[in-house]
C-alpha cells in the first residue's frame, strides 16, 4: 500500500535559476508561458498560527484567480489560462504553465500535493456528419515542486454527476477530470446494462485500470447502487453512496419516504479492492448526499456524517483500515457546531450568552465560545470571546481552526442601506491566552457575514470557507470583488506566523 508522501518530500534548496521555454509565439510551441525551476524548493509547514499579512500577489494581467489549491510548497493558482505554483512563506511565483489565448478548462491537485493537473479543450471542429465533438482534452501533469512536465495525453473528459461542487473546493476533485489519487483519475458512467460503475483510468495514460459497481452485502438485488460524493486519502477512495429500490428514476420518486441504504466504501485506488464499508439502513427521502466527508490534511484521516433524513451515524475513521478513531460524537448532537477538523482533535463553536439567557434582548451579551477537543471528547483547551470585541461577529461563519489559534475573517460589510463592503479583516484569537489581534487584509471580500458557502453542510467536514485556505506557509484569503460589476477575483494576500 502506497503511504502518503507529502511529508516524505526532500528537503533541497531552491535555486534561484529557472527554465523557461515557449514564452513567445516561436520560440518553441506557440502560445505556451512555461517556467519551470531547476531544483524543488523546501517543502513547508501548515502555520500552527499566524501574526500579519506576509506578502500579497496579484493574478497576471488579462486573467483571473479561479481557485486556489494546497500543495506542499505553497499552493497553486488556477487561472484563466493555466496555473501558477506560489511559495507559501513568500507569495512569490515558483513557477507556471500559461497557455496564451486559451481556455482552461479544468484543473486539480493530487492528494499527496505532488502533481498539478490542467486541462484545455482538443477538440478542433465538429465531428463527422455535423455531430457533437466527443469532449476531448489535452490534459498536462505538472510536477508540483518545479513545474516541470511530467506527461500529457488527450482525454474524454465528462462532467462528473452527483459531484457536489463544495467538494471540489477542498479535494482533489475536478468537475471534468474527476477523483484523482496519487497515480489515477475516478469517474462515475453507465455501463452497457444502464446501471452506474466507477471506473478509475491511470493519470499519466488515461488507460482504464478497474471499475466496479458495489451491491449490497445482504445480497439485496432489488436495489441499485448510485454513487455520491467521493475523495481520496491515502491512496484509499472514500467512496458515498446509495443503494434505493429500482423503481425510483425522479427526483419526485426520491422525495418520498421509503427504505433505502447509504453506504460508505474504502476502495483500494490502485487495485479497485475494496478494504471496508459502513452500510447505514435509512427511512426517508433518497438525499442526493447522503454522508458530509471531510480529510485532515495532515494525518488523512476521514471524518464523516450521515446527512440522511432521521440518520444520526458519523465516524472518524482510519482511511486504510475503516476502524474508528473517536470516542465521542462531535458532529450529530446539538451542543455547538464543529468547523475544524486537526491532526488529534476537533474544534467546535457554540453561541452563548452572560448570565445564562436572562434578561432583556438588549441587556443580553452574546459570546462565541470556542472547544478544542481530542478525538476522545476531552476538551484541552477552550477560549470565549464576545460576540461584538473585538469586532462584531455574527455566527461561526468564515472561521478557520489552527493548531494554536481561532482565525475569523471579517468580510466587513457595511451597515448602510445599499451593500458595500469595507477592505475585509482577520481576527485571530490565541488558544492559551484568549487575546484576539485584528489583521487588516486589504482587500475586499464582498458577502453576506453568513454566506461561507458552506450552508447545509457540517463546517468541520466541508471544504474550507470562501475565499479562505490553509496552505503549506500561509493562510490565504482570495479577494472576492463586486459582483454587480461582474468583477474576478485577481489578488492573494497571505497571512504567515
């Protein structure tokens, strides 16, 4: 079984002595932008804290910050036209792979952080008869340390249903490219008889490696298997799905209160074995996500929460084994809201007030108080802060948990009669001290307070909230500019301890 390696990369120096090839129409292949370094730079450290703003960075001119993706050097920068590897501590380009004039169309990083995938269209006109082109992409691998090629091929790339588009956000999971692991690419299709396989393709050649379409382990084959979200950790596919009656085609048929199964598998990504499954007997409506998933970065384990109606089952669990690894329940009660999953602990919020709820609305202090707990529930640190100091936060929303602090994004919206946003501010709060600092960011990030994109979805076991990401040597906020001006998002700004 392969391990994860990301913190097995070699440590080497970064040389500052680059390779650049194709920047100009020709020199090389035309319309390609590709600097590549000649050593890898030293892999870093997720900040346990952070104390001010360290660098900014700025999307190069006539392109636009798409998404932004943790690598082990840093992170790297889905733009419009390819991808730029950025040093985490720094905020300076590594490297980038820039297609000049064209279209992205799909990007994502591996699990282990040590390969960056970019897609653009291959197709060059219609097909035969005048019918739809098959949806061919050239896609490009990228080792994520340099930037150098590490292979290419054109592939049929689908979209991927069932696909929630908040897991693409915080996996390595790509709207066309699909669930990727250290060496392979998963999809979801239809095989000959109607019925859906997930069919896994080796990275470097898209040659199809396995597929399978699981059934139940009671045998029932009355019900047919509808596979959910999914991710990879540790080289093991964590695979959500459904088993429901055949007779359900509709989305009217779904909402109906009936007996069905959700199941979560451990599926071997190089074999396509399956290792462990946890299957969950269910009466309600058919949920089109039947489990939250969430992976630690750093240690790959999995935290999971069955989503279905009248279901209260959740696991954090050993991607490799399925055993689990918790003693208590942290997602499923009621007793405060989980929205940060680390190494060996949990961390959770709950909303309270001075003097236990009495008196009047407007004599009432509201505190947020924060719980940092082992995976056994013991809590080993706790730190309550009001709700208006030192800014005045609303819920738990846009908040990141870090080994030795609580980091709360004030997108700072305005209390006028129109939206409009004041440049946007962290607020961190220390764990062993409880003193909070307040961080100007100098950008905008135009939301709702309460608008982290992660509504219906446990915080812990979602992807991080818009437009903030916990990177190798940095915690990054994504400007997110007017959006009745139509604007993109083009600037970074990193936060180091």
């Amino acid at each position: 079984m392969k391990k994860n390696r990301t913190s097995l990369l070699p440590v080497m120096l970064i040389v500052p002595l680059l390779v650049s090839c194709s920047v100009f129409p020709g020199w090389g292949e035309p319309g390609v932008d590709h600097v590549a370094l000649s050593e890898a730079p030293e892999s870093l450290e997720i900040p346990a804290n952070v104390s001010s703003v360290g660098w900014n960075w700025g999307a190069p001119d006539g392109t636009s910050i798409r998404h932004v993706s943790p690598m082990p050097y840093g992170l790297s920068v889905y733009i419009s036209d390819g991808v730029i590897g950025v040093g985490g501590e720094t905020g300076e380009e590594l490297w980038r792979y820039r297609r000049l004039g064209e279209n992205a169309t799909s990007m994502s990083v591996t699990p282990d952080g040590e390969t960056v995938v970019v897609s653009y269209s291959a197709n060059d006109g219609d097909a035969e008869g005048g019918e739809e082109p098959p949806p061919l992409h050239e896609v490009v691998l990228l080792d994520s340390s340099t930037g150098e090629i590490k292979g290419t091929h054109v592939a049929e790339l689908f979209g991927m249903p069932f696909i929630e588009e908040r897991v693409s956000s915080h996996t390595s999971v790509g709207e066309r490219i699909g669930v990727l692991s250290s060496g392979s690419r998963v999809i979801y299709r239809n095989n000959d008889d109607g019925e859906w396989e997930v069919v896994s393709f080796g990275l470097e050649n898209d040659e199809e490696l396995w597929s399978l379409s699981p059934t139940q382990s009671d045998g029932n084959e009355d019900r047919v298997f509808v596979p959910r979200d999914a991710v990879v950790s540790r080289d093991v596919l964590i695979l959500s799905s459904t088993f429901m009656d055949k007779s359900v085609v509709t989305s009217v048929d779904a909402d109906e209160p009936q007996d069905h199964m959700i199941a979560l598998f451990g599926i071997d990504t190089e074999t396509g074995s399956e290792l462990w499954r946890h299957e969950v007997e269910v009466h309600g409506p058919v949920s089109a996500n039947p489990f939250d998933v969430g992976v630690e970065q750093g240690s790959g384990m999995v935290a999971v929460s069955a989503t279905g109606y009248g279901s209260e089952e959740e696991f954090i669990l050993d991607p490799v084994s399925g055993e689990s690894l918790a003693g208590a329940d942290f997602f499923t009660g009621e007793d405060g809201t989980a929205f940060g999953i680390l190494e060996e602990a949990v961390v959770s919020v709950r909303g309270t007030s001075k003097g236990g709820g009495t008196g009047s609305l407007e004599e009432m202090e509201y505190e947020h108080e924060y719980s940092y707990s082992d995976l056994s529930g013991e809590v080993q640190h706790s730190v309550t802060v009001p709700a208006s100091e030192p800014l005045d936060r609303s819920d738990g929303s846009f908040t990141l948990a870090l080994e030795e602090s609580i980091a709360w994004l004030d997108v700072n919206e305005r209390n006028t009669d129109e939206l409009s946003w004041n440049p946007a501010q962290l607020v961190v709060t220390d764990w062993d001290s409880g003193e909070s600092r307040v961080i100007d960011l100098g950008v905008e990030v135009q939301r709702r307070p309460d608008d982290d994109g992660l509504r219906g979805v446990v915080p812990a076991l979602g992807p991080p909230p818009e437009s903030m990401l916990l990177a190798p040597g940095a915690l990054v906020i994504t400007e997110d500019p007017s959006k009745e001006e139509y604007e993109s998002p083009r600037r970074l700004v990193g936060l180091v301890p």
